[in-house]
C-alpha cells in the first residue's frame, strides 16, 4: 500500500530565510514518483516540483529544491528566500508506478512573517 | 497559458439529487483525474480517465460516481444522488502524454449538499 506522511500541520519562518517542509512515503512499487503541490487559501492547486525515484538529481524549479533521501524513504521541499507570498498549505504527493493513481499527504500549513 | 477550467464554481444541491461538475481539460491532455478535498483535510484520489475509460479508482469512487468525456473537450463527474458526506471541493486535473508526471488542477467546484 502507497502511503505518504507529513507530520508537521504547520510551520512558521521569517520572511527571506529558507525553509524545509517534511515529506515521507511508502511504497512497495520499484518505480514512483513525488510531487509537491502549493494550495493558497484561494483553493487552486499549483504544481510545484517533481522528482522521480530513478532520477539521480534532486529536483529544482526555481526556489524550490527536493531534498530526495530515496533510503530513507523522503522527499522534503526546501523553499529558499521565502516570500509573504509562498503563505500557503503544502501537500506531498506520490503516484506509484502507474501513473493512474496519486496520494496526497495531509499537507503542512506555512506562514511566512515579514 | 492553457488552463484546466471547472464549472460551476459553487453549487448548492439537496441531499439526495444529482449533481454533474463539469471540467474541460488543457487540449491536448489525455489523462484525466477527479480529487475531492473536504474542508480542511487532505486532497483524495477519486477516479483517473484514459482512452475514454476510467483506468483506476479509489474505494470513495463507489456506484453512486460516474465519469464521462461526452465530447472532445468536456470531462465530467455525476454523483446520482448526494449524500451530506460529499460536501467538498472537487478538483479536475489533467496531464499530457509526455509528461504525465505533471498534473494542472482546475481552480476547483466546492459542493454543499443540505
């Protein structure tokens, strides 16, 4: 069974500093992939970044870095330089190995203070 | 840029009728996917959508949920007959051949069943 954690509800950090928000999955699948999604409190759902589980890079888009540790089974998003803007609820996300069915994690709330 | 679009945005229903929530995918998209998010919880798989027909479903996608792509553009979920525990947002999404890693999500319909 696919699985993915996210065991902070919420999170505070100074505007311009970075940030890691905490991802952890399982899965039994020999190939997968994460996604980390952005959901400001207007309720669209924004792509953020991709990492596939044979890909030997972390992702990055920008700001946003994953901190891929495929042993250890997780996927963190590091937003460096945080904006007011980035204020929002995250979610991980993970399909299996069929690209026909995704997992959300319950999400971690993030403000950024000025 | 091209968007997935949802209509309507918000709908109220009574308990018991049906309700169809409409979706019109990015054009050149071949997978479709229905998520529902009740408030303040995680986002949740619903149903996927390929070749006109559904490669895979979550134990909430029961008898009551129907997918259909009517014609070129629309994709559509029908829920028979509500019930108060589907009240949510429900988000269309839709990914490319290419990279169907990628989903862009509809800015969403929230549901009220009374």
């Amino acid at each position: 069974a696919q699985k993915i954690t996210q065991t902070q509800p919420g999170m505070f950090v100074q505007e311009k500093e970075a940030v890691t928000l905490d991802c952890t999955y399982d899965t039994s699948d020999p190939s997968y992939g994460l996604f980390w999604y952005k959901q400001p409190s207007s309720g669209e759902m924004i792509f953020l970044i991709y990492q596939g589980s044979y890909d030997q890079q972390n992702a990055t888009e920008g700001r946003y870095s994953l901190n891929f540790q495929k042993a250890r089974k997780s996927a963190n998003l590091v937003i460096s330089a945080s904006q007011l803007g980035d204020s929002a609820m995250y979610f991980c996300a993970m399909r299996g190995e069929n690209f026909n069915k995704f997992y959300f994690g319950s999400g971690t709330k993030l403000n950024v203070k000025p | 840029e091209p968007e997935v679009t949802q209509t309507p945005s918000h709908q109220v229903t009574q308990m018991g009728q049906e309700v169809i929530l409409r979706c019109v995918p990015i054009s050149n998209h071949l997978y479709f996917y229905w998520y529902r998010q009740i408030l303040g919880q995680k986002v949740e798989f619903l149903v996927s959508f390929y070749n006109n027909e559904i490669s895979e479903k979550s134990e909430i996608f029961d008898d009551q949920f129907s997918v259909e792509r009517p014609d070129g553009s629309n994709f559509t979920l029908k829920i028979r007959s509500t019930k108060l525990e589907d009240s949510a947002m429900y988000f269309c999404a839709s990914s490319d051949h290419q990279r169907q890693e990628t989903q862009y999500f509809g800015p969403g319909t929230r549901l009220l069943v009374l």
